[in-house]
C-alpha cells in the first residue's frame, strides 16, 4: 500500500511533489484546479515535464487528481452537464500529461430525480470524457449517500460503470468514511472481508484502483460526509488499522483526506501515525 494524503498544487504542480515528500508520502492526490470554480487552470507541457522529470526522484509514486466538487455528470441540466464534462476533460488530460494514477470522481447527483435516468446522463458524460483523453485511469469514488449522490452502493457503482462503457480505464476508488457513513461496517477484519467479497461481485475487484482512508465523525448508516482524523472518529484507531492492512488493498494508493490539527490538512505527523496504525493492523492480522 502506498500511503500518503492530499497536498496542494499552489505555485505549480512540481510543489505537489515537495508538499508530498515533506509529509513522507509514497502517494498524494491534488486538485487540478480551484476545487469550488469552474475556471480551469491551464498547465503548460513544460508543467508536464518539468512534473514527470522530477517525480522519479521524489518519494512519491502515485498521483491521484481529485476532479472538483461542482462537476455534476449526472446532470440534467444542460449547462451544468457541458461545463462537466469540460472539466473532466481537462483533469484526464492533466492526468494524462503528468503519468497519474487516476482522475477520482464523484460519480454525480440526481438530485430529487429518478436515478436511473441520472445514472445513463452520467454514463454518457464519462464515456466522452474517456474518448476526449487519452489513457489516465478514472476511477468512480463510493459516496456517503447523501441527498441524490450516486454511488452509495457497489451495485450502483456497477451501473455507472455499465452506463459508462465499462470501458477498461473506469475503476474504483473506495473512501473509508463514505463507506461506513452509507451503511457498510467495515471496522473489523471479517467485515471489511465481506464488503469487499461484496464489491468484487458487483464490480469485480479488478477495477479497485485507489483508497481514500478518512475516520468518519458521523456514525454508521448517517449518510454524512465528515471526515475526521484518523482514530479520533466512528472507524477508531482499530477500525483505521482494519482498513490499512487489508490484504486485498495490496499495493494501491491510499491518501488522507483529513482536516488535521490545523484544519490545513494532513500533516507528516498524520501520514507518520497512518503507517503506524497500518503496521498495527497487520501485526495484528499475523496473530490470528
Ligand atoms: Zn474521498
Ligand atoms: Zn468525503
């Protein structure tokens, strides 16, 4: 498992990498642009290399881009269904043009509508938005389930990526908190073993590319996304640990989401205490 947290990008995209090496990440995920504006911000292909010269140097060896929080794909709106899949473009193509892992997506909203309608309008967004790019993985993020957000269940999960073409570049990215938030108790070694059994028959556990480990301050089945820092929140410091050492997560990315001691995000000290509750968790799995 490559375990590291969200950084900013602020001063170009290389300051990433620091931001991760400085925290001791082996993984980072970034915005590709304002998380709350539609305005992209537009990279060079000197950004590019000057990002991918650098990267093999760095401790980090995955990246992961958060697409931002106003893409609705799901959308029937016209405008707002446009300007997303814009955007979508654009953050496969950063991903493309830095070698990352994955562009992370909140699958979208059907607001008060019916969701299967929803979930083939957002099916469509994301099939253009693999045709317009060129290779970067996008991989679905599992939501807390509130209000009309799509992907609150593996079976859903399946059928945004059904709708979207199944094409081989659409994968999974399974959040900690969203999943106890929507229902799944995952915060034993054997529950976490039956939600995945659970997911690789919905969607198959091939398409799990990367993990957002985040505590929940909102209890099991709430449907609230609050994330917590680790072990101060629902999942616990033995619930974290579960997630951290489960074999079948292997060697994906894993990154912090966490708002950390100074609501600026996680720290080196945070990362440092995840890959402790990680070696815990699997000390622990070695004794029974
Ligand atoms: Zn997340
Ligand atoms: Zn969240």
């Amino acid at each position: 498992m490559l375990v590291g947290a969200h950084v900013s990008p602020a001063g170009g995209l290389v300051r990433a990498l620091e931001r991760g090496a400085e925290r001791e990440c082996q993984a980072i995920q970034i915005f590709n642009q304002s998380p709350r504006a539609w305005r992209p911000t537009t990279y060079s292909d000197d950004d590019f290399r000057v990002f991918r010269a650098a990267q093999p140097t760095s401790p980090v060896r995955a990246v992961l881009i958060h697409a931002v929080y106003l893409l609705n794909c799901a959308s029937d709106d016209p405008e707002i269904a446009t300007k997303s899949l814009t955007a979508l473009v654009h953050a496969l193509r950063v991903g493309d043009g830095i070698g990352a892992h994955a562009v992370v997506l909140h699958p979208g909203s059907a607001k008060a509508g019916s969701v299967p309608r929803a979930i083939r309008r957002a099916g469509k967004v994301m099939a253009e938005a693999l045709a317009q790019s060129e290779r970067c993985p996008l991989h679905l993020e599992n939501t807390a389930g509130a209000g009309g957000t799509l992907g609150r269940s593996f079976d859903e999960l399946a059928r945004l990526i059904d709708s979207a073409g199944g094409d081989g570049r659409l994968g999974l990215c399974l959040d900690s908190c969203h999943l106890l938030a929507s229902g799944f108790d995952i915060r034993s070694p054997d529950q976490l073993e039956a939600v995945l059994d659970d997911c690789g028959a919905a969607v198959g556990l091939e398409r799990l590319g990367s993990l957002h480990l985040n505590d929940s301050q909102a209890p099991l089945g709430s449907n609230r996304d609050r994330h917590a820092d680790l072990g101060t929140g629902e999942l616990g410091e033995a619930g974290c640990s579960v997630f951290l050492s489960e074999p079948r997560f292997g060697a994906l990315p894993c990154v912090l989401e966490t708002p950390g001691a100074d609501r600026k995000g996680a720290s080196r000290d945070d990362v440092r205490f995840a890959q402790k509750l990680r070696r815990r968790g699997l000390a622990a799995r070695r004794r029974t």
